[in-house]
C-alpha cells in the first residue's frame, strides 16, 4: 500500500471513529433527558427526545454507508478490519441505545399525567447506574481501554440485580393497590429499557475488548436470573 494510499485510508477510520464519538454522545444525552423527563414530569423534554432520536437515526445510516464503501474499496483487513466492523456493530448498537431512551422519553409522557408514587426515583438510580456504564464504556472504547471495558462487562450484574430488584417492588405496589396497576407498569417498562440498554453497554464492551487485543471477551459474565419471563415486555 503506497504511503498516499495508507495516509487515505487511515483517514477514513479516523472519520469513523470521529462519527462513532458523535453517536456515543448523542446516545448519552437522549438517555440522560429522558430521565430527566421521567424524574421532573417534563412532557416537553420527553417530547424533544422522541424528536432528537430521528438524528441518531440518520446518524446510524450514514455511518453503516461509509463502513460499507471502506470496506469494498479498502479491504482492511487484521486491526484495521476489526476497527470497521466494530464501528459497524457499536453504530448499530448505538441506535438501539436511541430507540430504547425515546421509549423511556414517551412512557415518562404517560407518567407526567398521572400521580407520582415512592418507586420514580429507584428507577431513576438504576437510570443513573445505566447512563454511567455507558459512558464509561464509550470512553474505553475511545482510548481502546480494555480494563475498563472488563469492569464494564463485569458490572453488568449490578444493573441487573436493580432490575429484579424494581420488578419485585413494583408487583408488590400493584398487588396492594390496582389503582396503581397503569402507572407501575409504565415503570416496569421503563426499567426494562434501562436494563437492555446496560446489556448494550455490555456488548460495546466485547467490541471495545476485541479491537484492542483481537480476542472475544468470554462468554461466562455474571448475570442475574430475569423475574419477567413470564411477562411480555417486549418494547
């Protein structure tokens, strides 16, 4: 590869990286609002995240194109291959961490309407915990940290357990008093967002992990049993 040739095509990863970077803090600040939304009863700002999503969107899209063009056109392959299809993957990954935090914007829109009860705020403590491992896990992945990528991973289970945790207590309220039977489930919705997006944070982890050293992380994580698999929770 002439050195004009190396210079382009390192380039280009660069401006994939540079575009994952945009993605990762675009994905964060959606998820940060819509806590926001649910914690204050903020319809408004529920409403600007459902909005602001269509960018991540488009932002996913462009992203999956340049791949696909770098990967005909450059046929990177050993690092180089995996920092592609690593972009590709967390791009993809990332949407989805979108698409789940305008779901928790739009049940915090059914939530501003209704009465507040005690369970809001251990929702938005799991939220926190969940923002946090995603942004600890984009960092990794920017400085290609595989000790903080392995912790992320590691941690997994602490959201997990808030998940079953919330799950228990929100059957409990509903069983005490069917009045509340709507607005607890919202929050179970909620919760389960939060729970796939800290799996998500997960998975940028593994890619994080093998493009620094070329090796899957493992499959053997600690994980907590699920409560709601008798549940549809499907979002």
């Amino acid at each position: 590869m002439t050195q004009h040739t190396a210079s382009a095509f390192d380039e280009d990863l660069q401006r994939l990286q540079a575009k994952i970077s945009d993605m990762g803090g675009l994905a964060e600040e959606l998820l940060a609002q819509a806590l926001e939304a649910v914690q204050k009863r903020d319809a408004e700002l529920a409403a600007r995240v459902v909005e602001r999503d269509k960018a991540l969107d488009r932002m996913e899209a462009e992203l999956e194109k340049d791949s696909i063009r770098l990967l005909a056109l450059r046929q990177p392959v050993a690092v180089d291959l995996r920092e592609t299809i690593s972009a590709l993957k967390i791009a993809s990954t990332l949407e989805r961490i979108g698409d789940l935090a305008k779901n928790i914007a739009r049940r915090s829109q059914f939530l501003s309407r209704n009465q507040p009860i005690n369970l809001v705020a251990p929702v938005v403590r799991m939220g926190r915990q969940t923002l946090t491992q995603l942004t600890e896990v984009l960092d990794a992945y920017t400085a290609r940290d595989t000790a903080i990528a392995v912790a992320v991973w590691n941690r997994d289970i602490e959201i997990d357990e808030m998940y079953n945790s919330l799950f228990r207590e929100l059957v409990t309220y509903m069983m005490e008093d069917p009045r509340t039977i709507g607005l607890c489930s919202q929050l179970m919705f909620v919760a389960k967002n939060l729970e796939r997006i800290g799996d998500h944070a997960t998975f940028i982890a593994e890619m994080a992990y093998y493009v620094a050293t070329g090796e899957p992380l493992g499959d053997d994580r600690p994980k907590g049993e699920p409560l709601d698999t008798m549940l549809d929770l499907d979002v």
